[in-house]
C-alpha cells in the first residue's frame, strides 16, 4: 500500500530499499507506475543529490542506492 503524502522520491528510494538496492529501471517504471519521461526527471533529481546511481547497460539499466 502507498501512501499518498510520500513523495515520488521518497517512493522510489523505498522501493530500492526493499528490492536489496538495485531494480532494473523498467521494472522500476512498472512499480512506480509513472511514465519514462516524469521516472527520467526524479533518477537525475536523486542522481545529483548522489542518493542513487544509473548503470546504462546495452540491453538494461540498473538503478542502485548509494551506500552512505
């Protein structure tokens, strides 16, 4: 169940939280339930924050938390 106060942000870092840290983003995407273009604008917002990293892979790509 998601809560509707919980940001976008906050819900994607949860959802890496409970998949071990890393998530394939198209199945990020389908968790989420939000369109590439508004999952592309909040991964580069954590991205610069340094809260996750991106690997672009030639057949996927892989969001990961960043330990800190």
């Amino acid at each position: 169940m998601t809560s509707l106060s919980q940001s976008p942000r906050d819900r994607i870092l949860r959802i890496l939280a409970n998949s071990h840290g890393k998530m394939e983003r198209s199945r990020l995407s389908r968790c989420m339930e939000v369109r590439d273009a508004s999952l592309n604008h909040i991964l580069k917002e954590l991205t610069k924050d340094g809260k996750i990293k991106m690997v672009i892979g030639k057949h996927r790509d892989l969001v990961s938390l960043i330990d800190r």
